[in-house]
C-alpha cells in the first residue's frame, strides 16, 4: 500500500514537443516513471527526446517510455492511461501555432478543446478521478484584446474547468506566458529570428522576413516554465496559475538583440509593409516585413502577473529576457554551423527559400 501511495508515474501528452522535452527532463530527474503519448509520422519525430532513453537508437530502456496515440482518439488514450495509471497527467498536446488555428479552426477545436475533454474522460472511464492529478496547459492567448495589463489569474475570460467542480478532480490551468528556448519549434517568431539571423551571420542566408514587428509577448525560458507545471501539482488543492516573466518585449526588440548578438546594429526605415531593417554599418537590408505573416486578428500586448505562483510555491523565472535571446542564439550558431557542413544543408536551405514557414 505505501508502494502504492509513493508511486511516481506520469503521462505527458506532446511529450515530443519544446515543453513535453523539458518537462520529461525534470520528472526523469525527480525520479518519475515518464509515459509519452506521441503520433506516428512519416518521418522522425522524436528528436527532442531520443536522448531520454538509455538506448536512444532502439528507444528502450530506463524509466521513459512512449507510446503510440492521438489526442482524436479516445480509445487509445483509455487504453494508455488505464495500463500505467498515471498519477500526474500533462496535458501538452495541442496545435500550438496560432496562425495556422486560423486556417485548421475545426481540427485545432478537435485536438486542442475536445482533446482535453477525450483526456479527461478518459482519467474518468479508467476509474482514477479521486487519484490523477491534471494539469492543462492553458494560455495567455485566452486573454485577447483585453484593457487589463498585466494580466492576472482574476482577469476576465480565463477558463473553468466543469471537471475541477463536478467530479472533484485535482485539475490546474497553468495559464503560460509565452515561453521559447533552442528546442522551440521553427515557425514560432522567436526561433524564426534566431535560426535566420544564425544562417546571415555564416554568410548563409541574406534577409529575414517577418508579418507584425509591434506585437508585445512576455517572454520566458521553457525550461523555467515546466518546474512550474510541476509545483502546481504538487500544492495541497488545485488551482488555476499565471506563469509569466513580468516583462513584456516587442518582436522588434527580439530581432535587434538577436542581431546585437552577432555584432550587428539594425536600423529601421520606410513604414508598414514596407519597412525594412537595415545593417547600421553597410546598409544591407536584413529583415523585411511580408504580410502573409500577418494575423487576421492580433494580440497586440501580452505581459503577465505570476505573483500568486511566487506567493504560493515561490516560482519566478532564473532566465532574463537577454539571457534567453543569448542561449538561443549561441544554440542556432551551433546548429547551422553543423547544417552548413553537411548535406543537409541543401534542403534547409530550399526549404526555406519555398517559404515554407508561417
Ligand atoms: P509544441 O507545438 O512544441 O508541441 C505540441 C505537441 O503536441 C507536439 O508534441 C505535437 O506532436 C503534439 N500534438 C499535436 N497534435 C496532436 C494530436 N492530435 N495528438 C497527439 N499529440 C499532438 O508546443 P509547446 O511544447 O511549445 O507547448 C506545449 C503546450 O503548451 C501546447 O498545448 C501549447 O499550446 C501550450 N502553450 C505553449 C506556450 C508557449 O509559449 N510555448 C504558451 C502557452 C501555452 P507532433 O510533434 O506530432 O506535432
Ligand atoms: P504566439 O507566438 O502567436 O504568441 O503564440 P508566435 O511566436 O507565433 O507569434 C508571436 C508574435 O510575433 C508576431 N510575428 C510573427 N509570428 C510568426 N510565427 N511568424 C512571423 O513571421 C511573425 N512576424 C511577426 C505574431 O504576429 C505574434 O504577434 C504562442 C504559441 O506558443 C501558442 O501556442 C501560445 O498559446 C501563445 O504563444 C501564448
């Protein structure tokens, strides 16, 4: 019985993605037994996380497992949750790209809305309601246009969770801020600036295109994020938690500082779609603005208030907005680096000349 009470088990959802690779770092070190739930993919998809298994080629041993599934199906998430009985769930999976949820609205519906109501049936069908813990990653988008800055947990529009009050369940909305690191996925701004900005420093690529310069994001390191999707499950009574750095930044900012990083001063010039970023020095013009990175609605201003985090399990953020800019550059000077050598190099680069980013 107290082997029972003592288990440490969990079952990340995206566990392949930036959030789910850090957050399997952390359980793996506090001595969890960590379950994935990834697709299958025509190609690799598990990058992130192959080195998390003792034998990253054949993906086996030690205390990481994966497992096949899809947040459309409910069967197989009984299925996975009632053979390991998790008794923390994270719920991470999601289609995270904001634009892309403009174009894909039905499907981002299904795996991002009713994926989590399939997730949290499926803790109820397999019995484990009064023992799992929740938690759901949520979103500083759900504040949109809002007057209220900075944004707390009592800001209008945050969700309630029917499951939290009905059944009874330890369930958390931990309402994240953006958050960025190297791992962060290619069509995000933050890492589009850094790998671009990476290939023009090597003489690999000449200019950077990019939609709204102006919108403000308050951003953090994902690594500092996941300790707190952790700690919110392990407070006496769930609830719902602002995680944010406290300092809001515009995209413009992001791009000079990356630009600053490799000894590079940019100057702006022209207005709207015309606009461009030059090199202080030379003249060369490095960013341009395309308007098919637009949004057809913007969040123009996010910045958080984690102060109740910080009072109730003494949370804050280690990495400042610099370190952060800093740590994913240096990771995509290295990794483009490695790219210009080999032959890879080629369908990077006619990947990105298709424009094949968002
Ligand atoms: P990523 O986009 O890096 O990861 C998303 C993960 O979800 C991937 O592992 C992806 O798998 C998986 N996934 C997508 N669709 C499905 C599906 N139908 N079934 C199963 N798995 C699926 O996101 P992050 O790690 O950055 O974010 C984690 C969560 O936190 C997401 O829900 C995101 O919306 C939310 N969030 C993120 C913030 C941020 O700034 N990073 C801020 C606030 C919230 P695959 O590789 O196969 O596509
Ligand atoms: P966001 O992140 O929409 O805040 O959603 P993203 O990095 O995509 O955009 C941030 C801001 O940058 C502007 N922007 C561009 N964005 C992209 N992707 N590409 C561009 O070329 C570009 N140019 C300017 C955007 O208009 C926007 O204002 C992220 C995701 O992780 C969500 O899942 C999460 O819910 C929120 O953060 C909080």
């Amino acid at each position: 019985m107290a082997l029972e009470q003592n288990r440490k088990v969990a079952l990340i959802t995206g566990v392949n993605g930036q959030d789910g690779s850090y957050l399997s770092e952390f359980l793996l070190n506090k001595g969890y037994e960590v379950h994935g739930i990834i697709r299958r993919a025509s190609s690799f998809n598990t990058s992130r996380i192959d080195h998390l298994h003792v034998d990253p080629y054949a993906h086996k041993g030690g205390r990481f497992h994966l497992h096949y599934g899809d947040m459309t199906d409910s069967s197989c998430l009984v299925k996975i949750i009632g053979r390991i009985k998790p008794t923390e769930v994270y719920n991470l999976a999601a289609q995270s790209h904001v634009k892309v949820s403009f174009d894909l609205s039905e499907y981002t519906a299904e795996v991002d809305a009713v994926g989590t109501l399939r997730l949290l049936d499926a803790i109820r069908t397999c019995g484990l309601e009064n023992t799992t813990k929740f938690y759901q990653a949520s979103t500083s988008e759900l504040y949109g246009k809002v007057a209220e800055v900075p944004q707390n947990e009592k800001t209008p529009f945050y969700p309630r969770s029917p499951y939290g009050e009905a059944y009874n369940m330890f369930a958390c909305n931990g309402i994240l801020f953006n958050h960025e690191s190297p791992r962060r996925g290619e069509t995000f701004v933050t890492r589009k600036i850094t790998r671009e900005v990476a290939k023009i420093h090597l003489g690999l690529s000449q200019c950077l295109e990019l939609g709204n310069l102006d919108s403000k994001r308050d951003w953090g390191h994902a690594k500092d994020y996941v300790e707190a999707m952790w700690l919110m499950l392990q407070q006496e009574s769930p609830e719902d938690y602002v995680i944010a750095s406290g300092e809001t930044h515009s995209v413009r900012e992001f791009v000079e500082l990356a630009f600053r990083h490799v000894g590079k001063e940019i100057v702006w010039e022209g207005k709207g779609t015309e606009e461009v970023g030059k090199e202080k020095d030379t003249g060369v013009v490095r960013v341009r603005i395309n308007s098919k990175y637009f949004r057809p609605t913007e969040v123009d201003l996010l910045l958080g208030d984690a102060s109740k985090a910080k009072a109730k399990f003494n949370w804050s953020p280690k990495v400042t907005f610099h370190e952060l800019v800093k740590d994913m550059m240096k990771s995509d000077i290295e990794l483009m680096q490695k790219k210009s050598h080999g032959v890879k190099s080629w369908f990077y680069n006619l990947h990105d000349t298709l424009g094949i980013y968002i």
